[in-house]
C-alpha cells in the first residue's frame, strides 16, 4: 500500500534535523515532501529511504539525488529514472552501500578516517 504525504512529511522533518543546509523554509519541506511522495512505495520503502539519507547524506544533495539514492534500493512508485548518478562506478550499476561499509572499515584500519564513536 502507498505510503501517505504526512508519513513523508513526518521523514521530511526527521531528515532535515540530521541534514546541514536543508531548505529551512516549511514551504521548501512540504515540496520536498511532495516529491520525495511521488517515487516512494510503501511505509518500509520511506523508512529504509530515511534512515539511507541520515546514513549517507550530511547535508543537503538536492531532490535528484535523494530520487538517486531511493532507486538504488528499489524502483520508483512514478517510474521515472533518477536523472544522476549517486557514484560513478565502473560497472554502472547501483552503488553498492555495503562496499562502501566495507572501505570505511578498511580505511579505518589503514588510520585514513577517523574512527566514529559508536561505530566499529
């Protein structure tokens, strides 16, 4: 079943606290919204997307890269394709989160990235 608008809204906000330069503005949050509506599935969807931009976007990367990172999980509810790329990889598939964690570890063993407090 379709996810509703203010279960988007309420990601919205949830996003946007975690988010350096989100559009302040409740008029930007609701379009936002409006947006990110329109290619999200069901409430599991919404609750993976959100938690995915809290884990993966520090601040703002503007709605074709949140539509991005939605379709590297799942297709779009509208059908329309991201129109950009989350990464450049070599054999243009999806980025792959789970390499990513797997490089952070490593370049945290190799003393490139700080260790985050909580993390391991």
């Amino acid at each position: 079943m379709k996810t509703t608008l203010d279960r988007v809204a309420q990601g919205v906000e949830l996003i946007a606290e975690f988010m350096q330069d989100f559009p302040p503005s409740r008029a930007a949050h609701g379009l936002v919204a409006q947006h990110i509506h329109d290619f999200v599935g069901t409430d599991q969807q919404l609750q993976w997307f959100v938690q995915a931009c809290i884990r993966h976007f520090h601040c703002w990367p503007g709605v074709p890269q949140l539509r991005a990172l939605y379709c590297s999980k799942f297709a779009p509810d509208d059908g329309e394709s991201p129109v950009c790329k989350l990464w450049d990889t070599a054999d243009k598939q999806a980025f792959d989160f789970e390499k990513l964690a797997h490089r952070e570890a490593d370049l945290r063993n190799l003393a490139l990235l700080p260790e985050v407090k909580g993390k391991q």
